[in-house]
C-alpha cells in the first residue's frame, strides 16, 4: 500500500513539472463558444462556465496543490522542529513556556486562525501557505519535544558534551538526526493535510484566487453550476482525494518500516 | 485554565495588529469627505492613539464584560449579539455530530478490534483510510447533487422551509431534521474515521492485558468479557480525543454553513472574512477557543468522573 502511495506522488510530481508540454490546452483559455461542455474526447474532463479546459486545469493544479503542501509543510517542520528542540533539551521554564503556547494555539480552530489571518492579509498563494504553516507546527513541536527528551539523556549525548560540544552542535548534529524519522512521518502526512486545507480556503474563495487553477476553486465552479455541470464537481474533488491518500499511505509506509511495533 | 485564557487573549490580539495600516482605514479611505480630524476622532473611538500595552489591557477590560465591540457592517450592531444569535444552531449541529461520531465510531472500532483482520475489520480499515483523505466539503457537494438536485429528497440550502411557519408543529420538526441530515452527517464524517480507528488500536490493547486473560480464566462469557471489562477500559482515552476534536468540529462549522447556506457563526464568520468586518472576525475567532477551552475542560471532568484514579490527582 505505501508503495501505491509513493506512485502516487511521484506521478503528481512528473504531471506537475510537465504541466506545460502535456496539458492539452492553455489553462487559462477562455473560449466561449464550449462553455460548460460535458467531458468529451477533445475535453475530457468537459469545460467550465468560461469554457476553459478542466482537465488542463487541473494539470496546472496540481503544481499549485504541491507548491502549497511542501512550503506550508515547510515552514511547519522549521517551527515545530526549532521550538521542540529548544523545549526538549532545555527543559525547566524554558519547555513550560513553549509548551503552554503549543496549547494555545491549540486551543484555537485551526481553520478560523487561517481565515482570520488572510482576512487581514489578501489571500495570496503565498500568504496562504505561510499560515497553513503557522498553524499546523504543534503537532511536530510535541513529536520533536518527546524524543530530545529521551535522547538528550542517552550515552552518545553525554559523551559530546564531555568533548566540549556546544549546545547547538549536540542539538543540531547530535540529537536532531535521531529525532528526524519521527518528523519525516509527520512532514508527509502534513503535505496531505496543507493540501486538504488548501483546497477547502480555495473552495471558500479565500485561497488560491482565480485565474490562477486550483483543484478547490474549481470545486467553487462546480458548487456554482451544480444542477448543470456535475463534472467540475466530481474530478478536481477526486484528485485531491487521490493525492491526499497517496501522502497519507507514504506516511504510514515509512512510520511502520521505522518503527515496525506500531503496526 | 487561567493562563490559556490569557494566552488566547494574546493570540487574538497580535492578529488583530497583523493588519496593515489601522482598522479604520476601511471606514475612512474610500470615503473622501473624511477629514484628517475625524479619522483623528474615529482612531481615538477604537484607542487605536494609545500604546499597544495599553490597546491590549482596555481590550481585555471590555472582553471581561463580553463587549467585543460594533460591527463595522452598516448596522453596526454589537458583535456580542451577531454571534449570540447564531451560536445556537451551531451547537445543536455540533453535537449531533459529535452524538453520531461517538454512536458510530465505537461499535466500529470495539467491532474491528474484536474481529481483528476479518472481513468486516478490513472493509473497515479501507473505509477510515478514505476517510481521513476525502475532502469533506467535496463530499458536501456530490451528495447535494445526489439527493437534492437528482432524487430531490433532502432540502440542500438553509435549515428552514419557505413555508416553515404555515407547517403544522410535527411537519415543521421534521422539515428541520430534512434540513439538518446532511449537515450533520458530512461534519461527522472527518471524525468518524479518526475516532474508529482509534478505537481499535486502544481495544486491541486492553484485550491483550492480564485482567482480560483472568476475567476469560474465570469462565466469564466473551461477551461480559468484551462489553464490560475491556470496553470500559478502551473508552477512557477516548473521552481526550473527544476533547481534541472540538476545535476541528467548530473550525469545520465554516465550511458546512457555508455550503448549505445555515444561518450560523460559521456562516457569519464567513461573511465578516469576506466582507473584512473585523470586531466579529476576531469576536468569533476568540469566542470559537474559549468553546475549545470549555470543551476540553469537560472532557477532564468527565475523565474524573469515568476514572476514579485521575480524581486523586
């Protein structure tokens, strides 16, 4: 299974770097001679209400769907890892103030932190992958936070310091390589759900904004036409479908060959 | 309790200064009669002349007395009142779908866990992994499709019919039910997966302890076995999980009274996004924590109730 998930995301990659030589039209192409057309053999996911090529425009999509999954996991790892790291090997005051901002920020719904923010900030690509990861980092905060705090107590840590390491040599040499499997797992699964969020904010029409195609704000397309064009409901939702199981059974693959007791 | 409250104050605050500019901006540039003396008067209406330490301290002083300020939408009501008046219906959505999650998503997981690797815990497993990655507003839309615009069987907009008030009281409760089904239904979905699955992983433990293998020694029934001794013991952590996933419930409130047009907070925090009305963008954003914070003050409390050793502690 993680095997069928790792296809998946390696043909997304490929689909997504060949987006311009293998969409069959431009994505951006207004023709308002086939607007909303059923899925045929010239269109085959049909066209929208401004009769631009679906199928082409989700090829273009899911570049966007990746670009926001990794910047947004991105930034989350750089958080979470920072903060974990800190908390976990300092320890005392230090680790209690962190850790109470984790559950903070807990407190808050993810989703109306993000709405909030891009209400005030534009929605923009970039502003939306920025805030997907500023609010997705405690997870990986806790993880990272957990396993410094064994290790740092572990012999090969002690004999670093007995050589005159610095603390930022054990952290980051030392200590952060044993802890990254844990974050590996973590970071895939969060590419799959920055992609869930991603496609919902676009859906709203507060994420990816038109013209620019995202699989959620053709799903918005589809919301629009839903008595007439069953089609820009039904492919964008299972495409994201498809690459969110594909993220999520990686994820699972490589935490059950790291750690084969939590099968 | 006191410190996270305080820290959500905070939060909430340091996004509201996110902003570029001044808030009242949106009142003011658009507007070319506006002299430099009122926008003056209109910055000094919201304290927005005074030192930050000092904006956050009268902030939290009117949040103390639930004054979270006017809306700037042209009536320029409270925005304490707005969303009183449409947290109601989120609730009762809520928890009907947290009441659906709990009576669906334990017996799947007791059952998957009892029947480890059978059939029926295999189609199990492929309908959580669906689960967890079916965007659920996407779902939202083929249903609607499905039972609204081709079996037409389920109203898909609003919570009332047109002609909700002309309906005898029976009809009318049922002409809700038909309006709540989806709604309900689709913000269960995301939690259902996650919860059974769960569910299972906490059973199989338990059955694997001691006191099962004694109670099974004492020629106990597998049912009196399964349903009174493990079960109790699997269900405790989920009461925590539970907790954890209000925040997902109440975020995910947005995208549901969205699709469906319900006249909720969801709803209304959606519109204040759009329509950058601030005061009920950050009311909502510190009324929908402190919802969090009391849920999962709940769901401590009723761990001591369910678990006579955490009452000790």
């Amino acid at each position: 299974m993680a095997m069928a998930g790792g296809i998946v995301v390696i043909l997304l990659f490929i689909v997504s770097l060949l987006a311009s030589w293998i969409s069959p039209y431009d994505p951006n192409e207004i023709n308002l001679h086939e607007v909303l057309s059923n899925p045929s053999f010239a269109h085959l996911f049909g066209t929208d209400q401004l009769g631009r090529d679906v199928f082409s425009r989700m090829i273009w999509g899911a570049g966007i769907s990746l670009k926001v999954g990794f910047v947004a996991t991105g930034v989350a790892i750089c958080i979470g890892v920072i903060l974990g790291a800190i908390a976990g090997y300092y320890g005392r005051w230090v680790d209690t103030v962190i850790m109470r901002f984790v559950d903070i920020m807990l407190c808050f719904p993810a989703f109306f932190l993000i709405l909030a923010v891009i209400a005030i900030l534009e929605p923009s690509i970039w502003n939306i992958m920025i805030v997907i990861g500023l609010t997705s980092w405690m997870g990986i905060t806790r993880l990272v936070r957990a396993d410094f705090i064994s290790l740092k107590e572990r012999d090969f840590v002690q004999a670093a310091r007995a050589i005159g390491a610095s603390d930022l040599r054990i952290i980051f040499r030392h200590i952060l390589p044993n802890a990254m499997a844990s974050v590996l797992v973590a970071a895939t699964l969060g590419v799959a759900g920055a992609i869930l969020t991603e496609s919902a904010l676009s859906f709203l029409g507060i994420g990816v904004q038109p013209p620019t195609p995202s699989w959620g704000n053709i799903l918005t397309a589809g919301k629009n036409n839903i008595d007439i064009a069953w089609w820009l409901s039904l492919y964008p939702g299972l495409a994201i479908l498809i690459t969110v199981l594909g993220y999520n059974l990686l994820g699972e693959g490589i935490r059950d060959s790291l750690d084969p007791r939590l099968k | 309790m006191a410190p996270l409250l305080v820290g959500i104050t905070i939060v909430c605050f340091v996004v509201i200064h996110l902003a570029p500019g001044s808030p009242t901006d949106l009142q003011t540039d658009l507007n070319p009669r506006v002299s430099a003396e009122a926008k003056a008067r209109l910055q000094s209406m919201y304290d927005l002349d005074k030192p930050l330490y000092k904006q956050y301290l009268l902030w939290v002083g009117k949040l103390a007395t639930l004054d979270l300020g006017k809306s700037f939408s042209t009536d320029h009501r409270p925005v304490i009142d707005k969303i009183m008046e449409r947290i109601p219906i989120t609730i009762i959505i809520n928890v009907l779908s947290m009441a659906l999650i709990i009576l669906v998503a334990i017996p799947l997981g007791v059952l998957s866990a009892v029947h480890q690797n059978s059939l029926f815990d295999k189609v199990t497993a492929v309908f959580v992994f669906i689960g967890f990655a079916v965007p659920t507003f996407w779902l939202a839309l083929l249903l609607m499709i499905l039972f609204g615009v081709h079996l037409d069987w389920l109203p898909i907009s609003g919570i009332r019919s047109l002609n909700y008030e002309y309906l005898p009281p029976f009809a009318a409760f049922t002409d809700l039910l038909k309006h709540l089904i989806l709604p309900v239904l689709l913000s269960a979905f995301g939690g259902l997966a996650g919860l059974s699955r769960y569910m299972r992983s906490n059973m199989l433990e338990v059955i694997r302890q001691d006191y099962i293998t004694t109670a099974r020694a004492k020629g106990l029934s597998e049912w009196v076995v399964i349903y009174k001794h493990a079960l109790r013991n699997a269900l405790l952590p989920v009461i925590t999980i539970l907790g954890l996933s209000i925040p997902g419930l109440i975020g995910g409130s947005v995208i549901f009274e969205t699709i469906f047009a319900i006249p909720g907070m969801g709803q209304l925090f959606y519109m204040s996004v759009m329509s950058r009305d601030y005061p009920v963008v950050m009311g909502i954003l510190f009324i929908g924590a402190v919802l969090t914070l009391i849920g999962n003050l709940i769901a401590d409390l009723s761990y001591a109730v369910a678990d006579p050793r955490i009452r000790i502690a």
